[in-house]
C-alpha cells in the first residue's frame, strides 16, 4: 500500500509538472525582429524560433522585407540554443515523450518555447 501510494504521489507530481510547463509555452509569442543598421552599410537582425531551421527562417524573412525587391547578402551568421535543457537532452525527452504519448494515444508534451534558438545574422543588401 505504502508502495502504490509513494508511485501515485511521483506520477501527480510529474504530471502538475508537464501541465505547469504547458500552460506557461502555451504564453508564449514570438516577439518581432528588429532590423538594426551599421555604419558599413550592413544590418542586423535576429529570428527567434523553437527550432534552428524556424530562427533561422524568421532572420531571413525579416532581412527579406529590409531588402524589398534587392538580394540578401548573409556577411555572417550565429546561431545560438537557449533552450531550459541542453539541446541533447531537449531532443532525447522529446523522442521520450513522443513515445510515451503514441504508446497511451496522448499528443506528446512539447517542452520547446518559441526563443529556443536565436540565429543572428548580418547581412547587406544588393
């Protein structure tokens, strides 16, 4: 009896731990990319996402509207992961819970926020 009692207590607690940590994603905006000019004739900005590829989209797509009709030149790129766990172990209790979920017919915890990633790039237009 004191067994299952000590599991139950475990299992509520990590399950007002996930709906905690749901809640607070489900808050969450992508803010907006400024654009800032350097003195060289090149901007900068910064995409945020929650993953690497939509950062980075999110950069490209703010450039391309500094650039109108003109091409975007990348003078350099950084991408850095600002993620609540070490990006290895964000994606291992991703495939953890995608497993977890499909196995109990629930859709997967996401634990990834919207500013996971942030790429900066500086780039010209031409």
């Amino acid at each position: 009896m004191i067994n299952n009692q000590a599991t139950l207590n475990k299992t509520l607690a990590l399950s007002a731990t996930i709906a905690a940590a749901l809640a607070l994603s489900a808050c969450q905006s992508t803010p907006s990319s400024p654009v800032i000019q350097r003195a060289d004739a090149t901007f900068e900005t910064t995409g945020l996402g929650e993953s690497k590829v939509k950062a980075q989209q999110n950069a490209i797509d703010s450039a391309n509207k500094t650039c109108r009709s003109k091409q975007v030149i990348i003078v350099n790129d950084e991408v850095k992961y600002n993620g609540l766990l070490d990006e290895r172990a964000g994606r291992m209790i991703g495939q953890v819970g995608a497993v977890v979920g499909s196995v109990l017919g629930n859709k997967s915890p996401d634990f990834s926020r919207d500013d996971d990633y942030e790429y900066t790039i500086n780039f010209r237009c031409q």
